[in-house]
C-alpha cells in the first residue's frame, strides 16, 4: 500500500486502500499498524486534520480493530 508522509511528532506516513477499507499508519517508533473496517471519510478527515495524531487518537486507535505488520 502507498502511504503518503505527513508532519506529525508521531506518525511518519498514512495509506489508504478504499477497496478493503484498510488504513495503514507508519508510526516513527512503533513499526507500521493496518487498520480495519475504516469509511473513506474517516481517512479524509484523518489527513485533513490539523493535527493527525489526535484525530487519530481521539477518532482512529480504539474505534476500529487493527493489527501490526
């Protein structure tokens, strides 16, 4: 999956695949975490968020199941 760099103190890139509803961040020091079952708008509104890592935080981490890569 192509992820996109984004400027954040905690996440390094975010991708998106529509098809499977699959989120995948890159975080700079936890490794690369997919995310499941994420509506379209949910990764929008991540990426046009002032700040991505509170989005993510407050709408992303515990809403929607995930695992690590």
């Amino acid at each position: 999956m192509q992820r996109e760099p984004v400027s954040s103190s905690n996440i390094a890139s975010i991708g998106y695949d529509p098809d499977s509803e699959t989120l995948e961040i890159e975080f700079l020091n936890t490794g690369i975490y997919q995310y499941y079952n994420v509506p379209s708008f949910m990764y929008e509104r991540l990426m046009e968020a002032d700040s991505a890592g509170k989005f993510f935080n407050a709408e992303i981490k515990t809403a929607f199941p995930c695992s690590k890569m």
